[in-house]
C-alpha cells in the first residue's frame, strides 16, 4: 500500500520504508492478517510506529470496523498523532476525559474514517467510551505490566494520602498482630519502612467483609481504582508496607473490559517478545501468538557508549557522571525513584546555570527540552516513549535498578524469591532507558550506569547474555573501558565518542564490533518454565474473578507444576502459586476433602519455597496445622525464653539494644563488630568473636542447626568492586568455624555473609566464591536490627507480666515471626544475594 503512493503525499513524510519494515508488513499480511493476538517484535530505535500505523490504515481500509491505536502515555500518543499527520494516514486524537472529545472525531472513528490515537487508560477504565474495534494496536506494549495491570489495582502512597493509608490499614487489622500495627501507625524505623508483607482477604471472609466496606468509602482518585476491582476483591492479593499499600490481582481480568475482550484483533508492538510470558500475565491474555522479525539480520540500532562511574578509580562516581554531562550540558536521567527524588538526581548532575527539566515539562510534549541547547531532564518510571533523536540528546543516565516500580514487584524480588518472573520486565526496562537517545541506526548517546544495584546486574554472566548481542558488546565495552580506569581517561573517551570522528571509528568501532562477534544470546534460567505456565495462570486468573474458585485453583496447581520445570531458578514462583491456590480451594471448599487438599497445598509452598519465610507470617488456614518450625528457628525461641524467664535487668537490655543500633551506624571497624556479636545475641544466637588472625568479625551459632559467618567491611563505600581478598577470606570461615567445634562440616544451610555497600562483584571474581558465600548492604543489617529492637522492646513488656512460661514461648515464637527475626527468616535477609553465579 505504501509503495504504491496510496496514501497523501506530505514534505515531511519518510521517503521510503526501511527494509525490516517493509518485511514486517509482508509477513503480516501473508500469514498473521487473522491472529486474534499476535505480538510484533520491533527493538527499539528501529522506527517501529510506522509500520503499526500502515497496518492500521491497510486494515482500517477494509472497512470492517473501527481501528484504535493505544500508548501508555499521552506524551506519547501526541507524537503518534504527529507521525500520523505527516505520514498522511488519517487520524484523531482522542485523548483525557472523554467529555473533552469532539464529537466529529468520534463519529469518524466509529465511522471509520480514521484510527483512533489514544492511550492505555481510554481503554482499561470502568466505563471505555471508544467503540469496539476491528482492530487494536498496543504501542510499546513491553510496558504493559506497569499501564494495564496496575490499572487494576489500588495504590494508596502513604506520603499522599496518609489518612487514607491509615484507614485501610485499620481494616487490615485482623491480618495482623498488635506490634505491627502499632509500628505501621507510628514513626518509621529501619526495618518496618523496609519490609512488603502479603495478605490474601480470602483467607478470612469477615476480615474481606470489612476491608471491601473501608474501600468503598474511598473518595477520587481511589474510589475508580477500586471500581476497577471490587467485584473480584476475594481474588486480590494486598501489599502492605509502612511507605503504601498495594491490591491487586496478579494478573488484571482484562477480559471483563469489551474495547479490548471483544476486538476482533489485538496487534502488540513490542520491543522486546522474552519466553517468559510477561505479555500474556500483562495483558491478561492466555495465548499471544509471537511474529518475531522475519529478516535473518536484526536492524542496525544507534551505538551507545556505557560508562560505569562506580569502577573508575577515584570513588567519586557521582563527580564523574557530573562531569560527563557536563561535556555537552545536556542529559535524560531516569530513575524508578518517586518524580521529587529523581528530578533531585537530575538536579546534582546539572551545572551551574543549566536548566532542570522534569514531569511537567513531558506532559506538554519533549519540544521544549529536545530544543533547548542545555537542560537536565528527570524523569521517573519512565523507560518508553521517551524518543530523542540526533542531537536533542546524547546522554541517558540510568540512576539505579528498576526493579521494585510496586509493591507487588517488591515483594515477588525481596520475600517470595521469585525473582525470575519479573527478568524479562526489569531487561526491558533497562533495554529501553538505554535507547532513549538512540532513535536510529546513525544515532549515538552514552549510557551512564549508576548505582551499584544496577553496576551489579550488569555484572551477572546470566543477566549480560539475555541481551541481544550488539548490546552485550556494548556493555563489555563499557566495563572493561570503565574498570579501575582513572576519571580523566574516561572523559577523554567519552569526548572521543561524542565527537563520532576518525578517533572512534578506527579505535573504539572496532572493538565493540569485535566483542560483538563473540557475543551469543541466551534465555535466563526458568524462562521456559514460565512461559509455558502463563496461559493457566491467567485462566486461574479470570476462575477466580468469577468466583469459581475450585476450578482456579486446579488450574493454580497446575500453572505450579509447570513452573516447576524451571528447577531452582523458580521455586520461589512456584511456592506462591502453591500457596494462592490453597487459599482459593479452602475459600471456595465445598466439602472435607477439599479443605484438606488445600492444606496439603500450604505445606506443598512452604517445601517448594526457598526458606519460606514469608509464608511464616501468612494467617492460617481454619483448621490448618501448625507450620513446623526449623530446628534453628526453635533454639532461638529457647534462647530468648531462657533469658527472659531469668535474671536480667530490663534498663540494661535496652541500654545494650540502643549501643547496638548506634555501633551499626558506624564505620568503625571495631564498634561495628562489638554490635553484629550483640545482634546475633539478641536474635537467640551463641555469637561471638572467633579469636585468631584472618577469623571473621562475628559468628552466629543456633546450636548445632545452622551457623552463619559474617565479614563486616562496615569501612567500604558503595562505589567500586568487592575485592577479591573479601572473598577469599569469607570461603574459609565456616570451616574453621566446624574446626572449632571439633566437626569435619558446619550444619547444612549455614552460610557466610560478606556485609559491605560494594555490591558488585567483577564478573572474573565471583566464581571463585563458594556456593554458600553471600553479599549484603549495610543497610540489611540496620533493618534486621530495627526488628529485634522492636521485637526486644514487646518481649520485655510481656516478661514483665509474668505470664505461664508456656504462654510466653508462643508469643515469643509469634513475635520474632511476624517481624521476621527467626533465624530462617534472618538467612532469608541476608541471603538475597549469592557471589557466585548461577542456581
């Protein structure tokens, strides 16, 4: 159609198609004309919003209906409208409220005589006013998980609305105990602030009672969010934590919505189509058919030079990427930080006299930034539809990991250890902030990495190899032209490829061509796995919107056992499927036999999980036995009791709990030492100082059931790599540990923790760590001390009760629980991030 000059001729319009357009639009039409949800896989940077409009405009033409066309973003949508328009396809713009709409447009939308242009939230609403399509074209719908699945869902953020955070936490109240409401209510300390708790309503249909009327009572914005949930509220997971409260169905019931269920034909244009069945979990959809690019040789994107501030010698990352963007004065800085912080960010890299550009400056368009000589543009959350082509920018800072954007993915990262299904959503993310500035294949930025959260994910062999490879040899580049360099010479190559002359063809081109050829792509670990299950996770899905929660949770169970297939790399997933499906059988159990399957169901989640921490926390089934406790987790118990139920002196305990809070805060090698032994005493542990040159600072004994080793580099900052001597030293502490102990081997499930803010590990060192050598933040280790804390302060108030000793030991058991201080639960903490690589 194009080539045949069907469409209007204007000045502006792309003289000619490139040929994976082109190619693109042949196979569609050749064989995929039918699919009803069919996938396109465009990267980003390769122009893939003409080829979505041309198949919009081909199909609008056979006049069978109307034809919409959806972005996340208005921003967005805008920019479509204006390709449209210069392309000469005829379109309207139907964008914000409805009422604002003209009523032509609307006819000719209906009428067909053009493509609706509009967004994601026009769409997925309570009420949709655009008509069913023929056909619905999802833009960058890579990004669905975060503009469709969480339009289905509250999200109430403590810091806007905080009394309407305390209100429905007061209704949340029969899921929790005491202590926890009383630290959720009251001022922030380490731990509360950290920690994302689960609650399924359905566990206990009073309590679901009570929390659907406190919703209900919501005023705007919350009160349409509710709307969009409220039928299937039984069905909804809630993420509490002391920041917010998140609820929401794992999967959104998109096929109660009739613009998007009853189109004929839905079309994804994706960048990146993963194995792991992120589009289909995103969309609510079971089966999305995928038509990956049919040319051989994927399209040329832009170059991008990553620079890794955090390895360039110095320790003064934060100067060095200052100093970069000062080199042109001009830079995108994205960031999953709320939109205050990030526009901070963009603030302390910015020079003096350079403007500072943030979310107000998008929602009237980039035109004001993409033509300002100089400007710093902060941007949170937002890693699509951002294009700045040529030279309106040629530098992206990636500020930090985009991992945790909501409570559900916090929570699915940190406590569930399910990790593995939100690989494909954090690598898109990434994929696509690092293209912002590269909108075509002659188009060149630098990408700066900050954060050694993100530093440290680039650093993973798994994660590396999941990219395309052009990319992996753009990162290789990067670190290795990065690593213990001195600040000066990266800023003289980064000067060599920002001029794009002689210099960087023949020294620099060369060389990323040439780690490009080693580079091959690989699928993480689990991604099968879970591909395969997400068309039964969303008929699990939509079961138990409709109430049949029987048949949900077969089907559940099912999804479970497929993830299974993904081994370790997705236990964690499996574990919560397993345990979700328990309480659907037993919300919805029509006789014995099926509240007994149910309870096999938790005790299936809690061996599928790894550690299963936070199923401890979980409020029990009726009639559901007792979770057994780990032989650790029962010795801590002992050991507090025992304390306890002594001689002590209370003024002492807490004179000595304050003295360990203030040692964590220290560098001090000495101090903060002296307060690890002290944590490890109050988390009913034998600590201690292990005496002798090259020992760890404090080991952690819970009888002879587990043990725990930790190495304290409370001096280390968070720029720079681990060294390897940290490592090395960490492999050998557990065995001398069991060599004191008169044992040939420490307790299985010990584990020994290097405690440092370097938390990247150069990808050459990190298989020489043992298996059981894991890295974490100072900043863990604060947290877990705010719980004991709290958990030390409620037990001295029930010792001074002098209750039954019997009656004392289960509301110790219950409080270190429900605070996450066993042992178990401890490991679980500092055990999230393993040195070595690989499962």
């Amino acid at each position: 159609m194009y080539l045949r000059g069907a469409l209007p001729r204007t000045g502006e319009a792309a003289s000619s198609l490139w040929t994976h357009q082109g190619d693109v639009l042949r196979a569609y039409a050749e064989k995929y004309r039918d699919a009803s949800d069919l996938a396109l896989e465009l990267p980003t940077g390769t122009g893939k919003t003409l080829p979505a409009l041309l198949i919009g405009e081909w199909v609008r033409r056979q006049g069978e209906g109307p034809v919409v066309y959806a972005t996340p973003t208005k921003q967005l949508a805008h920019q479509v409208f204006s390709t449209a328009q210069i392309e000469g396809v005829p379109a309207r713009l139907l964008v914000g409220s409805h009422h604002g709409w003209s009523a032509a447009d609307e006819s000719d939308v209906d009428g067909g005589e053009a493509i609706a242009i509009t967004t994601y939230s026009s769409i997925f609403n309570t009420s949709p006013k655009l008509p069913v399509p023929r056909l619905i074209l999802l833009d960058d719908a890579h990004a669905g998980e975060q503009f469709v699945g969480e339009q289905y869902g509250i999200t109430i953020r403590r810091y806007e609305y905080e009394a309407v955070y305390l209100a429905i936490l007061d209704a949340l109240q029969p899921f929790l105990s005491g202590l926890q409401v009383q630290r959720l209510q009251g001022q922030p300390d380490p731990g509360a602030h950290h920690q994302v708790r689960l609650i399924l309503p359905a566990v206990e249909p009073s309590a679901l009672t009570k929390l659907d009327a406190a919703l209900s009572r919501l005023a705007e914005p919350h009160k349409f969010q509710f709307a969009m949930i409220r039928s299937g509220l039984a069905a909804c997971c809630v993420y509490l934590s002391y920041g917010g409260i998140q609820i929401r169905p794992m999967i959104p019931p998109t096929y109660e919505n009739r613009v998007f269920s009853d189109a004929r034909h839905r079309v994804y244009i994706s960048a990146t189509l993963g194995a792991g069945g992120e589009l289909e979990r995103a969309f609510g959809r079971a089966a999305i058919e995928r038509m990956p690019l049919p040319t051989k040789t994927p399209p040329r994107s832009g170059r991008r030079l990553f620079v890794f501030p955090d390895l360039v010698e110095g320790g003064d990352a934060i100067g060095l990427a200052k100093a970069i963007v000062g080199l042109t004065n001009k830079a995108l800085v994205l960031s999953q930080a709320s939109s205050e912080k990030t526009e901070q960010a963009a603030q302390a890299l910015a020079g003096d006299g350079i403007p500072v550009f943030g979310r107000q400056a998008v929602e009237s368009g980039l035109a004001n930034f993409a033509k300002a000589p100089t400007g710093v543009m902060g941007l949170a959350n937002r890693y699509d539809g951002i294009d700045l082509p040529g030279a309106a920018c040629r530098i992206v800072v990636l500020d930090g990991k985009p991992d945790l954007v909501s409570l559900q993915e916090k929570f699915l990262s940190e406590r569930a250890q399910a990790s593995a299904a939100l690989s494909e959503r954090l690598r898109t993310r990434i994929v696509q902030g690092a293209g912002r500035c590269t909108r075509g294949p002659n188009d060149y930025a630098v990408v700066l990495v900050l954060g050694s959260d993100l530093t440290r994910y680039f650093s993973r062999p798994e994660n590396k190899s999941a990219l395309e490879p052009e990319l992996q040899a753009e990162v290789q580049f990067g670190w290795e032209n990065s690593k213990g360099q001195d600040a000066s010479t990266v800023l003289d190559n980064v000067r060599t490829f920002l001029e794009h002359g002689a210099d960087w063809r023949e020294g620099g081109e060369p060389l990323v061509v040439e780690f490009r050829e080693e580079a091959e792509k690989t699928e993480p670990p689990g991604a099968t796995a879970l591909g395969e299950s997400a068309a039964l996770e969303v008929q699990a899905w939509q079961l138990a919107v409709s109430e049949d929660w029987i048949a949900a949770s077969q089907r559940l169970e099912d999804a479970a056992r497929v993830v299974g297939k993904g081994a370790e790399a997705t236990r964690g997933y499996r574990g919560l499927l397993l345990y979700i499906a328990a309480v659907w059988l037993n919300f919805g159990a029509e006789r014995e036999t099926h509240r007994a399957h149910a309870r096999q169901l938790i005790r299936d989640a809690e061996q599928a999980s790894p550690r299963g921490t936070w199923i401890k926390e979980m409020r029990d089934l009726p009639g559901a036995d007792e979770l057994q406790l780990d032989a650790a987790d029962g010795a801590a118990i002992n050991e507090i009791v025992a304390r306890l139920t002594g001689q002590f002196k209370p003024n002492k305990v807490q004179a000595d709990l304050e003295k360990m809070r203030s040692g964590l805060n220290q560098e001090s090698s000495g101090l903060y030492e002296q307060a690890l032994t002290a944590l490890g005493t109050f988390l009913g542990a034998m600590a201690s100082k292990p005496p002798g040159q090259g020992r760890c600072d404090s080991a952690w004994c819970w009888g002879n059931f587990t043990w725990l080793t930790i190495e304290a580099k409370s001096e280390e900052h968070s720029d720079g790599l681990l060294p390897l001597k940290d490592i090395r030293q960490a492999n050998t502490q557990l065995d001398q540990l069991a060599a004191d102990q008169g044992v040939d081997n420490a307790p299985a499930g010990s584990a020994s923790i290097v405690v440092s803010d370097r938390l990247t590990v150069a990808p050459e060192h990190a298989p020489v760590a043992n298996a059981n050598v894991y890295l974490a933040s100072t900043g863990v280790v604060s947290q877990i001390a705010g719980d004991a804390t709290a958990v030390w302060t409620d037990l001295l108030a029930a010792a001074a009760r002098n209750g039954p000793v019997h009656v004392f030991r289960r509301h110790v058991r219950d409080v270190l629980t429900e605070n996450g201080c066993l042992p178990t639960q401890v490991l679980d903490r500092l055990m999230q991030d393993r040195i070595r690589p690989g499962n």
